[in-house]
C-alpha cells in the first residue's frame, strides 16, 4: 500500500459503485456527528427546517471528509475485502 496524502484524494478516479458507498457512510457519519451535537446544545432536530437540517448536515459532511478522507476509504474498501482497490 502506499501513503497518500489527503489533499491528493480523488474519489472520483474508484468505480461508481466504491463512490456511492463512500458518500453513503459520509452521510451516515456526518447524521450521526449532528446529532451528538444537538444532544450536546440540548436540541433536537425539531428544532430545525429540514431546510436548515440538510445545510447543517452538508456542513458536517465537509467536515466528515475533511477529516478522514483518504484514510476512511481504505478502512472501507479493507472491511469490505477489496484493499487491493487501493493500491491501483
């Protein structure tokens, strides 16, 4: 395997299919952070438009592959039997 800095991360060079999981568990991260935030700042997400909702969700998701990038693709395509993806 080789190391690869994250601001050289490119999704978009996988097939279709490893980048609809990837958004996939984005989301699923990001829905998970946001929630522990508004625990945190004692809201709920009630307490939102669900215009608001999916801005603040968007946001996490920036931040989410921001954060892990590179690093989360290979854990996924490892944990799926696929890490030989990761070195072509």
């Amino acid at each position: 395997m080789h190391d690869q800095k994250q601001e050289d991360f490119d999704i978009s060079k996988y097939p279709k299919w490893v980048q609809k999981k990837y958004a996939v568990f984005v989301r699923e991260k990001a829905i998970k952070n946001v929630k522990k935030k508004l625990t945190l700042q004692h809201k709920t997400i009630s307490d939102f438009s669900s215009d608001e909702l999916e801005e603040i969700i968007a946001d996490e998701e920036k931040e989410v592959k921001s954060k892990h990038g590179w690093n989360t693709v290979r854990a996924l395509l490892a944990v799926m039997g696929l890490d030989w993806l990761i070195s072509s």
